[in-house]
C-alpha cells in the first residue's frame, strides 16, 4: 500500500496550460493546500485531451514560476511590477496564499520606493531681518527669487480681491520652488511693518544684481476713497521667472550683468538696480551694496538673523502648472528678537500655467 502511494506521488503528470505543455510529478502539485492539489487528490475532476493532458484554461506563462515555488517553497519573482501583478493574479486563481503574500509585500515595496523617487520636495528661505536679507542675496551666487510680503500696511483699504490674488502670488512661489529647487534659491521676505512700504512684490536676483522686480500693487480709486489693489501678474511673472533662467546658462561677465541689470531695471521697477560694489546706490528698500562671493551655505551663517529652510512636499497630480497638489505647509520662522513662531499656509490652486511654461521653454 505505502509503495503504491509512493508511485503514485513519483509519477509524472502531463499539464496543458493555456496551449503550453509541462511536466510534473503529483507530489509537486500535492505540495501544500490550493487548487492543483486538490484536482489531483481526486476533489476536482480532471479534464484530459485524447492524449492524457491534462487541460487547465489558463495562461502559462507564469505557471512555471508556479511549479518551481510548489517544489521549493520559494522562488524569485519577476523584475517589474507589471510582471509580478500577472503571477499575483495566477496565484490569487490557484489559491496558493504563500505565493500572493510573497508577491503583495514586493508591490508594496516596489510602489514604496516608487513614491518616494517621485515625491517632490522644495526649500524656501524665509527672512524677517533687512540686514539678513541684504546679507544673503549679496553673497549668494545662485539665481534669486524673493517675493517681499507685507500686510501690515494698511494706509489704504484693500479690494475684494486682493486677498486671493495675495494668496496666489504665494503659491506661485512655493509651486516655483517645486520645479525650479535645484538651480534657483527662492526667498520669502516678511519683514515687519515698520521696515518696508512693499506690500507683494517679486525680486529676481542673479550673483547679486537685481535683474528685475515686479510691484503687484495698484491703487484704484473709487467714487469715495481710494483703494489698495493686489494683482497677480501671471504672465510677468513667469516671463522674468524663464529669463532668470536664461541668464544663469550664459555664463556672463559683472560687466554684462550689470548692464542688463541696469536695461532690465530702468523704467519698470521702483528699485534701482543694486550693484555688487561697494558705491553701489541703495534705495529706501532692501537694495544691495556689497557682492561678496560665496554660497548658500555661507549666506546662512553670515546672516545676523538665520533663516530656517522650510521643507514643502507634493503628490503627483494635475493641478495648476505642476503635476501635483499642493499639501499644507508648516514653517518655522525667526523673527528679528529671536523667538521662533511657527505658522501655516494651505495654498490652492494656481490656474493653467503648465502650458505656458511649457511652450516658453
């Protein structure tokens, strides 16, 4: 008796999946508990051809990978995901529970790295001292962009709409520094009241020179008093933000950036272009008058007042220009008598300006 079931599990077995032919012994396929098993311990009737195969309707072009895992206990799964989804489903059919654990903990940790390779992240410099702020972009060799905040001045009303345009003018900073955060230093200037008149406003920086600023501010009157006016100049913005760019692959002389600096600046800012000498002309804002060389690294330390870099992160998606959704920030900052005051902002969402962006360049 025992010799006959030990024929009977040693002797081989002829399988046809799917149009592909294998050969096994029983006692593979009776090697745990699952649905081969039990077609072959007499609990599910066989289907055979008129050749003795017997015929299982399904692909095998993983059942050999299946075979080898009934014999072993364990075998090495394909290289991409796609490949082990297609064995996860065949072992999901034939039941064999070690199999899909083995193939569900290696998705998890393929869409594990996956996600963190494609997670987005950014750092945005924030300052809340004048002589921090001059320090730093005087030092910095990298290209600059610093949008000055200030809702403390309150000389005037402001429209209905300048809050959300407000708003807007900071997510596009932050969705900048997304996409743009290996090449270009992004600056958040929110000084007190006291210190600056610039209620938003967009600097842009390259080795100390001002090459452009914009004012997104406007008064506009009404029948019986005038108002403060916050704009988002989309367009502006982003022309000067791809010009920033440009510059930065020229490998330009001071001498040539000065004179685009001084082009740039003539007529459509408020501020004179600052100059990286030490005669340089400052305005009655944060112009710069010293360039000294040197890094980010050495901006931070040299600073009266030390900045904290504010980490920003992002899923993929479709919102605004950039293929994710903005998550809430939590920042930290410093201000001018030290004490840290952490604060929050939920962003929305830019409008269009992939394609733009996208054409421009």
């Amino acid at each position: 008796m025992e010799e006959e079931i030990v024929d009977k599990i040693n002797s081989y077995v002829k399988l046809n999946v799917g149009g592909t032919l294998f050969y096994t012994t029983i006692g593979t396929l009776l090697n745990g508990n699952h649905m081969l098993s039990a077609m072959f311990n007499g609990r599910m009737e066989l289907k055979t051809d008129d050749q003795g195969w017997v015929l299982i309707d399904r692909s095998g072009k993983h059942f050999g990978t299946i075979l080898n895992f009934l014999r072993d206990g364990s075998v090495p799964l394909p290289e991409t995901r796609c490949l082990i989804e297609e064995l996860l489903a065949e072992a999901r059919y034939y039941c064999i529970e070690e199999l899909i654990l083995l193939c569900e903990e290696t998705l998890i940790k393929i869409r594990s790295v996956d996600e963190s390779h494609f997670k987005a992240s950014a750092s945005i410099v924030i300052f809340k001292c004048p002589n921090a702020t001059k320090t730093f972009l005087s030092s910095i060799r990298k290209p600059v962009v610093k949008l000055t905040m200030n809702r403390y001045n309150n000389v005037f009303s402001y429209t209905s709409n300048s809050h959300d345009s407000l708003l807007r003018n900071i997510e596009c900073l932050e969705k900048y520094a997304l996409m743009f955060g290996h090449s270009v230093v992004f600056v958040k200037d929110v000084r007190v009241k006291a210190e600056q008149n610039e209620i938003c406003e967009w600097g842009f920086y390259f080795r100390g020179y001002r090459l452009k600023s914009i004012d997104c501010i406007a008064i506009h009157y009404s029948s019986d008093k005038r108002l403060i006016k916050v704009e988002f100049p989309e367009s502006r913005i982003h022309e000067e933000m791809l010009f920033l760019l440009s510059v930065e692959t020229r490998d330009l002389t001071d001498a040539e950036l000065m004179e685009i600096a001084l082009r740039k600046g003539s007529g459509t800012s408020r501020h004179q272009s600052s100059l990286p000498t030490g005669s340089a002309t400052p305005s009655n804002n944060d112009e710069l008058t010293t360039n000294e060389p040197g890094d980010l690294q050495m901006a931070l330390h040299s600073a009266s007042q030390n900045p904290v870099m504010i980490p920003t992160s992002a899923s993929h998606g479709a919102d605004g220009f950039l293929p994710m959704v903005m998550p809430q920030l939590t920042t930290t900052n410093q201000n001018t008598s030290g004490v840290a005051t952490p604060s929050t902002s939920q962003p929305g969402g830019v409008r269009n300006v992939g394609a733009m962006l996208a054409q421009s360049l």
